[in-house]
C-alpha cells in the first residue's frame, strides 16, 4: 500500500460523507440484522432485538425485497444515511455502517474483502434460519421473540 493510503480500499480512505451512493450501498453486508424490529424495555430503555423482522425481509437471501420502495411500502422503515451517524448505535456491532462510523475495520467475512454475498451467511452472521416475519407473528407476542444476541 501507499504511504499516501491511496491503494486502501473506499471505507478507509473516506468518511461515509464522502462515499457515492454506490460504495455506501456496498457497505451492506446483507446480514438483515437492521430489518429485525426492536423492543424498548420501558424502566431500562435498553433496545432489544427480536427475530421478527419486517415483511419486506426476504429471509433466505437476508435482503429487502422491495429495496427502491420500502419507505412507501413501510413508512417506519429507518432509512440510513451519513447524516444520521450519531444514531447508528442502534445497529449491530458487526454492521459495516456503524464500524466505519466508529474507525474500526470491516470483519474479514464482509462481502467487501471476501467477494462473494454468501460470506455474511457462511460466518453465521446474518438472520438466515433465525428470523421470522412479522406476518407470521401477533404483534403483541414480539415480546416472546427477544434474542439475547446477534
């Protein structure tokens, strides 16, 4: 690499305000950690992953199957954008978005340094076989879906 740091790959020459739309998709690692809907304990305020995820995750391939019209098809759908780094906490230690955010590298199963979309799934990082959809579950019930992690 260059003493310059021009050979380091996009997520560690630039900030994720610099990035095109096209690196900034390419930092999704397909993991479908960020479509799995949250519970808010009310005396703690912890934030509490179920393995509900929205209706839109397609939970074999771990990606929205309606990507281009999610926020119209799901208007709660949080939509990530640099402007909003203060709040990715509430994104999975694993998800690329929040580990540029906070300096740190890309893990080495990211389809990024691997080449390949299956890798995510291979490390047993992504929802694949533990998510079900919130068509399938009462709303009221999501408390019985809480996962201790990711």
């Amino acid at each position: 690499m260059a003493e310059d740091g021009c050979d380091a790959p996009f997520w560690e020459r630039k900030s994720l305000h610099e990035l095109s739309c096209e690196e900034w998709e390419s930092l999704c690692d397909g993991c479908g950690k960020c479509c799995l809907h949250k519970l808010e304990d009310e005396d703690t305020g912890e934030l509490l992953f179920t393995a509900v995820s929205c209706r839109l995750l397609d939970t074999e391939t771990c990606r929205c199957s309606d990507y281009a019209h999610r926020k119209a098809r799901v208007p709660e759908c949080l939509v990530l954008k640099p402007e909003d780094l203060e709040e990715f906490t509430w994104l999975p230690a694993t998800c690329a978005y929040r580990l540029v955010a906070e300096g740190a590298p890309l893990p080495g199963w990211h389809p990024l340094l691997t080449g390949s979309d299956e890798s995510v799934h291979r490390a047993q990082i992504s929802v694949r076989d533990r998510a079900i959809s919130e068509d399938q579950v009462n709303d009221e019930d999501w408390d019985l879906y809480v996962i201790d992690s990711l």
